[in-house]
C-alpha cells in the first residue's frame, strides 16, 4: 500500500537540510545538473511508492522547487553574517 502523499512529502522536507549540505558541495558550475538529479531521485521514489507519471513528477518539481529556494536563502544569510 502507498504511503499517503502528504507524509512522503513531509518525510522528503525532513530530509532537506542533508541535502542543502551536499549540495552546497557541488560547483556551482554543476549545481544544475545536481538538482535535476535531485528531483528525479524524488520522482523515482514517488512512482516506487505507487503514484502516477504525472503526481510523481509535480511532487519532484515541487520538492526541487522548495530546495532551490532554501538554498539561496541559506547563501543569503551565510553571506549576512
């Protein structure tokens, strides 16, 4: 049985920080490259849990979306400092 969206993806927001931390190891030059990366791996594990083409990719998109914007607010207020 799936697991409930709303808990994947809140599981998924758990996992953030982790994943702001590798990222901010990655060139920025590549940093494209790892989020695409990122959210497939989010899109994969979606269609794993059961969901469509389509719930699976919006969910990706927007986990990927809420990382971007984490990432820069965290470069912003590392540069504040």
């Amino acid at each position: 049985m799936a697991l409930d969206l709303d808990e994947v993806f809140s599981t998924a927001m758990e996992g953030l920080p982790k994943v702001l931390d590798l990222m901010a190891t990655v060139p920025a030059a590549k940093r494209a490259i790892a989020w695409s990366a990122a959210e497939q791996g989010y899109a994969r594990t979606a269609l794993r849990l059961g969901y469509s083409d389509r719930d699976a990719n919006q969910w990706a998109s927007a986990v990927r979306c809420l990382l971007e914007i984490a990432f820069v607010a965290r470069e912003r207020a590392s540069q504040e400092q």
